[in-house]
C-alpha cells in the first residue's frame, strides 16, 4: 500500500481527529482565559486569539495531507530561509521589549526564531535520516549537525532570547539522542557545558542573571524581581482546589500578575480553577504528547520518527519550561503555554509542529530510504 | 544491509524513546506536585497573603465623645481642622492649579515646591497635603472657587480642644498620642494621630467617649488604586459625658484662689512694674510672658496661691466645684511640648499635675474640731456646757502643748471653743473622750479613707488610731496623739474633698451622701442616714456659725454686711512641720510671710451655706497659704457669695 497515493480527502479522513479535537480544546481554554485576562471581554486578547487559532487550524491541517517526503525534500531550503531571516533580525531588526526577535511585517510581526525550533527539527531529522548507525558513530559525521544547531543558537542568544536557545539546544540534543549519538559523548558535552557555567555566566545580560539570582531567592527582593514569581505562587496557592471561579482570580484581575495574558497565564487558569483546572490542562497536553510518542514509534521512516518525536518534545519543553517557571521551580524565563497565551508565532510554531505530527501519522507507512539522495 | 540498519535505528530509537517518554514523565509528575504542594499543602498561607494583596482596610476614626459641664457648657470638644489635599490625576496641570491657589491663600514658593514634589514621588491617584490648619476664612475662598481648582479637596479631621484650658484640666484630663505600652492590637490605636485619654476623665471613660472605629474594606489593585469600596462599618461615635460640675463657678473659684489676698493688675500698670521691679529674679521669671500680675498688699509681685477648692452639693454629693491649682494647658498636647517645657511642669514645686482636690493630702487642723465636738456629744461625755480652762497651753508631763492664742481664752465653753478655735479646748476634750471616739466619728464622716468619688487619683488621707500606729511606727499610742489629733494635727491627714464632704455630712443632718461628679443615666444610691442625734449636728452648725458671725469668731473677717449671704464655717491652720519649742516661745511662727514658702503653714476653710437650710458645702486649702482666717476665709465667702448668686439665677430660670 502506498499511501503516498492517497488523495486528499482519504488522507483528511486518516488523519487523528482526536488529537485535532485535543487542540482545538486547549485553545478554547486558551480563549476563554484571555477573556478573562481582559477582565470579561472579547478584547484585545480572546477576539485576535480565535483568529489565530483559525488561521493556525488551517495551517496545521494543510501541512499534515502534505506528504512528508516533500517536507523532507525541502528541510534544508526551509532552514536556509529561516536562517537568514534571523541573519536580518540579528542585523537590522527592531528593539522590543529590550530584544531583537522581531522583524515588522505590515500585517504581523514575524519572529524567526520560533520557525527556526520546527526547521532545526526538519533539518536535522532529514540529515539523521541519511546516516547508518555505525556513520552516527563517528565524530566527524557529528560535526555538521552541531553547525546546524550552534549557529541559530548563537544568533537568537545575541537577540538575545534565552527561552527560545534552550528549547533549541534542547529538542536538538533530544534529535541526536534518539538517532543514537553515542550516550557517552553526552556526557562528555554536559560536563563542558558545567565546567564553561561560570564562565558563561559573564556573557549573559545583566537582566538574565538577575532573574536567576532572584529565582534562587525569591523573596528577599519582593517589589521588584522576586515579586512576579511570588505574587505567581500567591495567584497559584490562593486558587486551592478548585479556584476562585471563572472571573473572579483575584491576583489576576487586580493586576498583581504580571503578563497574565502571556507567560503567566497558566497561573491565572490554576488560580481561578484550582488544583483541578491546572491538572486537567497539563493531563490534555500530556495526552498529545502520548500521541506523538506512539505515532514516532509506529512510524516506518527514521525521518518521520525523529520529526514526530522532536515536535512532541517541542512541545513539551515549551510546556515545561512555561509552567515550571510560573510555579517557581525553574527562573522566569520568557517562554508561552503553547495555544493559551497570547502571541502569534509561538502557537503557530506549535501548530505547524503538531500539522507535521499529524502528517507523519497519516504517511507512516511512507518509507525513506536512508540513501534517499 | 538496508535492513540491518534500519532495524538497528529503529531499536537505538524505540529504547531512547522509551527513556525520553519516561523522562517527560516524571517531569510532568514533579508539575503536578508541585501544584499540589502550592495549592494543596500551602493553600491556606496563599490565600491570606491573595486577601491582603486584594483588599486594604481603612479604619474611619470615631468621633470621640465630647465632655460637658452641668449647663451643657462644652469642657472638651472636637475642634475641626481642614486640610487641603491635591490630586495629580484630577487636575491637568498640579503647578497652574498651585498658583491660582497661592493666589486665594497663603502658601509660599517653597511649600508649592515641597507639593510638587510630593506630587511626583506619589501615585497620580494618592493625595498630597497642601496645607493644614486653615481658618474658616481660608476654606471658605478655596470652596467657593473650586471650580478654578481642579484637584484640590478640602479635608476634615478633628482635633481634641478644651475651650478653658486650665480650668478643669485635673478633671477632664487630656488626650495624646498613643504610647507603645498602650497598644493593645486594637488597630485603632496604631494609626499616627490617633489619641487616647492620658488622665482625668478622658482616661478613665476612655472606652466610653472613643467609641468604636469602623471600618472600610477597599478593594486596590497592584499599585494601590482604590478599584471598588465595599460595604461599610461606620463605627460608633462615642458617648458624650455630662458633669455635675460648673464651669463658671469653677473658673471663679480657680481664679479667686490664685489670687488670694493679692491685688490683680495688668502688667503695663506703672504699681505692677514697680511691684515687679521689687520682686526677686524667680518671680519676674514666672511673669515673663504674662498679661497680668499678682501684687500683695506689701506692693511686691507675688507668685499665684496654690491649692483646692472644692463646692459640694450637701443633699445629694454633686460637686460644682472642684479646683486644684496650678494646672497647665491641656491644649498644649495636640502640638506636644517640648522637652524642656516639659520638665519645667513636671518637676515645679507646686505640683501642676496633681489634682490637689483629691490627692493632696493636709492635716485638716481646726477644721477638724466639728468632729471631735460632735464626737464628745454623740458619746455623752460632754455637752454644750462643758468648760474647761485655757491658760494658752496645756502641760503633759514635760511637754506643753500649745494654744493658737499665745496668752489663752481663759474659761471656755464648747460652743465658742468653735468660734474661737481654742486648742486648749480640744486637747482637754480628745483626752476624756479618747482617740478611738474620735477616729470612729472621723470615719463615718468620710475622713481616712477614700470617698468613692467617679475620678481617679484619690487620696486616701489618715486618721490615725492605735492599731494602725503599732502597726506602722512599732511604738504604742500616746496620750500626747490623742491630744494633737484633737486638734487634726499629728498623723491626721485629709483631702480637700474630704474636708467638703466632711463638712457636707455635717450640714446635710448627718446623710452619707457621696461625692460625684459625672452625671450617670443611673439613678442615684439612696442615700443612707448615717444615724446622729440631729440636736447634735444643730449645734455644731450652730458653732460654725457663730465662728464666722460672732464678735471673737475666727472668720469674723469674712462676715458681710446686712444684705450680704450668711455663712457657716471654720477656719484652719495647718502645721507643716513640728514647731520647735524655741520658735513657740520666741512666737517668730507667727511672722508666717517671713518663712520660706515650703515652711509655711497650710491655710483652710470649710463651711456652708445657708445657714438655714443647708445646700453647699465648701472647702479651700491654700497650701502655705499661712493663717485660715487670713487667706482661706476670704476666698471661700467669695466663691460662696457666687454660688448662691448662681443659684439664685439657676431657681429663677
């Protein structure tokens, strides 16, 4: 059976819709949390948010009925593109919010760096795919890929936008783990990373290292640093079980949350419906995250395979990384709730990411061959 | 080849998957514990600290309880004081606004430079004081242009004010700033211009006249904006307080004693300056910023006496008078006093915080012998035709006692040993009745122990007997005690308010009424009859009037004219230490101007009127004031006289 031969309503019909359900809820969550956010009103936030979500439905499920042999086909153009996009952005583009991530569209801002998470996963996936295991084995085949990695690395952390670095360097070391780099030169890579901290630690701006003093000693400094974490455990704690009731988080609406419609707004939703409302959400997104890790294995390609797994680990670093920070167990570090918080690119990067699952789902049966090329 | 490979991938990439999905996990498990532990375990700790984000309290201060005199004349009231505040979110421009107010009131480049200031390290909704303590002049022109003042709002606070300030400052007390002991959780107490009674009937009924605060719960969001008020607590004002006393009849009495038997002139009268000119460094210290002066008959500026009076009504205790002397101005505390002016009151030999009415304890000297007379008769021991000799002393074993009149009344009998307060009399009398007759009559006429009046602070004076002396001094009783205390010297020791209450019981036909001086919605006790022969109590009135109205009577000063009140009474002179042999005999005691002021003798007089119907008693303690016919007399017929002007008024309304 091939189905690379399927048209596009049998590949619709084929598609998990289960998990485009599981999407859809999330961003209505998301929605009414930004009604909330804005006090009980459609806008700014709600209005725009189910615009995006629309747009980005859209998106995700035009890119999964692609066959993924074009995705793969075009990985390295796609990175390329993005790559440069963030040559500009680092060159020329314009200061918000004390970095550059932005490039000013007429109609929207573009932020290439958020491409560039679903790219890297595309390239690197594509250039795994190529290797033999005993090729993964050897040094110099690695050398090439931590190109592809180093250099966005580098130039989003000059923006600098460390949020978005990390999930990076993450889902890339997550690709090379899975296509089977040798554990040991893991290792060898944290111990360096452990022995350059210090020495690192001077490079980063003085905002950054702020918040990960304060984070190490939140209350010593209330009103100013220490205080977004606090008055976000305050906000948490003081919803109990079940919350103080749509509309009515306290912490929230009386703007003692900072950025609730952004960052913290994971922190909103568990202040106005508790312990309950904060464990159902994450139990949503941890049942997508099953999906993908099921649709990697049952995956008959290595390219569909690390594609599937590394979006599901994008998605869950963005997750992870979100909501551990807003329950004070790692510093603040700016990165969204994918599809609840405000902000265009982050829930497309994720949308575009869960097309591609959703897409090596439908072509599992699609065979790469490793010499492809 | 192919094959091998890729199953070789796909098992490295199933078993990495599996410890990367275990791995995502147990992160995910660590989230939802530590949702549980913030939500769950710490849930309540959170949620107090969410409600003290979400809401600030506002305490509304009550109104505190004013205190009036028995005409409804007000003794403390609640001064307004208005405040202006400014706005910056209200107006648009917080310096044009500034400058047309600067030209409506006084305010000065500096203070609109301080304002600006405040104005821009503040919140643009906080306000900004602009001025305090405007007159009613000032807020009238700011009110009727505010229009032209965007911004500014005048604001009400009170302030405590008592409109006589000295005049009853031992009664009413003051108000101050709460002190740290005071705090007792009560938030109230917390707030920087809350006061609190600190003496008198302000602290004593303090809980009465504070009232309750109440309380506004206000909604504010992260910088403090006031987002919504909710339901109100307006608190209770506090209870006004109403008092037996009257102002005017006190404020005549305060100013009667101070003067004494001293002239009043203003200072800018050419005697005054040349009684000033004479008078020592002390004195023209004490009249530095005074509008008028005190000047004695010798033409030498003098010092303001010292000491209490005290008017009691005899049928039901009601006190209209209750003065003690110096006092200070209990206004004086909204500003605070400075340091040295403090100690300059504090440590003042006269003692201008204590309410000498109550607290200061005499030896109640010839005022005394009422009791012992009426003790005499009461026993059956002796009655009005008693006599005894008075050579001028009275010798026991080696000691001679003395009598005021150097060269003795001769042959006296109990009626003019009265009016002429012979001392001989009484040493002869206290030995055939004893000194237990007499401390048993002192008592149940209120004497040695406290009266039970409605202020604090009273004093509990002595009469002394022959259990308390063992008891204190370890040596027995003495004939020679008894003596003495025949004639109230000795260990005797009595209040001013004692004195009038003693006197009271005297006239009132022996009622043991009880001094008061708040007006309770509570009717008063009924009044016990203390049980005494009313012949008896006749008489000694009867004494105490022939000491003021007969041609030997001690008071015989102070008798007026045909038209004039007649009063009863008896004078007194209190020995305020033992006179030395020597000193009798050389009769220098006499010369009392001569003595330091500390060493002179206490001046007293306790008497009632009318005669015939008794209604006030009086009681006037000058302290060193020297002889009581010479200073203290005059002084109670003056306040006297008044009283019955005043009642006579009073009946006629």
């Amino acid at each position: 059976m091939n189905q690379s031969n399927l048209t596009i309503s049998r590949k619709l019909l084929s598609l998990n819709w289960f998990i485009v359900f599981l999407v859809a809820v999330i961003s209505g969550i998301g929605c009414l949390m930004l009604y909330s956010a804005a006090n009980g009103s459609w806008f700014p936030w709600a209005y725009s948010h189910v615009i995006r979500f629309s747009i980005g439905m859209t998106l995700m499920l035009s890119i999964a009925v692609v066959d993924i042999r074009f995705w793969m086909r075009n990985a390295y153009l796609l990175y390329m593109i993005i790559l440069f996009f963030l040559l500009v952005v680092s060159l020329m583009g314009e200061i918000a919010m004390g970095a550059q991530r932005w490039i000013k569209f007429s109609l929207f801002h573009f932020q290439p760096s958020e491409f560039m998470k679903i790219c890297l996963i595309l390239a690197l996936s594509r250039y795994f795919n190529g290797l033999t295991y005993e090729e993964i084995g050897k040094k110099l085949k690695l050398i090439i890929p931590l190109l592809m990695v180093g250099i966005p690395v580098f130039l989003v952390l000059k923006e600098p936008d460390l949020g978005t670095a990390l999930i990076m360097i993450a889902e890339s070391a997550t690709i090379f783990f899975l296509a089977g780099v040798r554990i040991w030169k893991f290792f060898v890579l944290i111990v360096t990373a452990m022995l350059s901290f210090p020495l690192s630690w001077h490079f980063l701006r003085e905002y950054q290292q702020k918040r990960i003093l304060t984070f190490l000693n939140p209350d010593k400094n209330e009103s100013s640093s220490g205080y977004h974490i606090l008055q976000s455990k305050i906000a948490l704690g003081s919803g109990g079980i079940f919350g103080k009731g749509f509309l009515r988080g306290s912490q929230s609406h009386l703007n003692f949350l900072p950025a609730k419609q952004t960052d913290f707004i994971f922190t909103m939703l568990a202040e106005e419906f508790g312990i309950f409302g904060g464990t159902c959400l994450i139990g949503l997104y941890t049942l997508i995250l099953a999906y993908g890790f099921f649709v990697a294995i049952r995956s008959s390609s290595q390219f569909g395979r690390l594609v599937a797994l590394g979006v599901t680990t994008t998605l869950f670093l963005y997750l992870f990384i979100n909501i551990a920070m807003t329950v004070g167990l790692i510093p603040v570090v700016g990165v969204p709730l994918p599809m609840l918080s405000y902000g265009g690119t982050a829930m497309l990067t994720i949308m575009i990411g869960l097309g591609l699952l959703l897409g090596v789902s439908v072509h599992r049966c699609v065979r790469i061959s490793s010499y492809w090329y | 080849m192919f094959r091998v490979n890729e199953r070789n991938l796909q098992k490295v990439f199933t078993r990495r998957a599996f410890i990367l999905a275990c791995g995502k996990l147990g992160l995910i498990s660590t989230l939802a514990a530590r949702l549980y532990y913030l939500q769950v375990v710490e849930g309540e700790r959170y949620q107090l600290l969410s409600l003290n984000n979400q809401f600030n309290s506002e305490i509304i201060l009550p109104v505190r309880g004013r205190i009036f005199d028995r005409h409804g004349v007000a003794l403390a009231d609640n001064q307004h004081i208005f405040q202006l505040e400014i706005v910056r979110e209200r107006t648009k421009d917080v310096s044009a606004t500034l400058s047309a107010l600067s030209s409506i009131i006084d305010i000065t480049e500096r203070d609109i430079r301080r304002i600006l200031e405040d104005v821009k390290c503040n919140h643009a909704f906080t306000p900004v004081i602009i001025a305090k303590n405007l007159t009613r002049k000032e807020i009238d022109r700011v009110a009727v242009n505010a229009p032209y003042l965007p911004g500014v709002s005048i604001n009400v606070n009170y302030l405590r004010y008592y409109p006589f300030a000295d005049i009853a400052v031992h009664i009413i007390g003051y108000v101050s700033t709460v002190s740290e002991e005071e705090l007792t959780g009560d938030p109230v107490l917390g707030l920087p211009n809350f006061r609190i009674g600190k003496s008198g009937l302000e602290k004593m009924h303090e809980s009465e006249i504070r009232g309750t605060a109440g309380r506004r719960q206000v909604e504010v969001n992260a910088l403090g904006r006031v987002i919504r008020k909710l339901p109100v607590d307006d608190g209770k004002a506090g209870c006004d307080i109403k008092l037996t006393l009257d102002i005017n009849l006190q404020r005549f009495a305060a100013e009667r004693l101070a003067r004494g038997n001293a002239k009043l002139l203003l200072i800018n009268d050419p005697r005054a300056q040349r009684a000033l000119k004479q008078a020592e460094p002390t004195i023209r210290d004490y009249y530095m910023d005074q509008k008028t002066v005190l000047v004695s008959s010798n033409g030498k500026a003098v010092e303001a006496e010292s000491g209490a009076v005290v008017v009691i009504d005899v049928r039901n205790g009601a006190l209209l008078v209750l003065a003690s002397l110096p006092g200070y101005d209990p206004n004086r505390f909204n500003s605070g006093w400075s340091h040295k002016e403090w100690k300059k009151i504090s440590n003042n030999p006269r003692g201008l915080l204590n309410n000498k009415a109550v607290s200061g304890q005499y030896p109640p000297g010839s005022t005394f012998k009422m009791l012992v007379m009426l003790a005499a008769l009461e026993s059956g021991k002796a009655t009005m035709d008693t006599k005894f000799y008075c050579p001028g002393y009275l010798s026991l074993g080696n000691n001679r006692f003395h009598c005021w009149l150097h060269y003795g009344h001769g042959w006296i009998d109990m009626e003019q040993s009265i009016a002429q307060s012979c001392d001989v009399y009484y040493y002869d009398l206290a030995n055939k009745i004893g000194i237990d007759c007499i401390a048993n009559t002192a008592k149940s006429f209120g004497l040695g122990k406290v009266t039970g009046l409605d202020l604090p602070g009273e004093s509990a004076g002595l009469i002394p007997t022959r259990d308390w002396k063992l008891a204190t001094t370890g040596e027995p009783w003495h004939i020679g005690d008894t003596l003495v205390s025949g004639i109230g010297q000795g260990f005797d020791l009595a209040t001013p308010l004692q004195l009038a209450l003693m006197t009271a019981r005297l006239a009132n036909g022996g009622k043991a009424i009880v001094p008061y001086i708040k007006i309770s919605s509570i009717a008063n006790r009924p009044i016990e009859d203390m049980g005494i022969n009313q012949n008896h109590l006749n008489l000694v009135c009867m004494a105490m009037y022939q000491s003021i109205n007969s041609p030997l009577g001690t008071g015989r000063k102070i008798k007026g004219g045909k038209n004039d009140i007649k009063i009863a009474g008896k004078t007194g002179t209190a020995q305020v230490r033992r006179i030395s042999m020597l000193e009798q005999q050389s009769a220098s005691h006499h010369h009392e101007n001569n003595k330091p002021w500390l060493y002179r003798d206490h001046s007293l007089f306790v008497g009632f009127v009318p005669v015939k119907a008794p209604r006030y008693a009086i009681s006037v303690v000058v302290e060193h004031g020297t002889g009581g016919s010479y200073v203290a007399a005059p002084i109670a017929a003056d306040v006297l006289r008044e009283v019955m002007r005043v009642d006579c008024v009073d009946s006629a309304d």
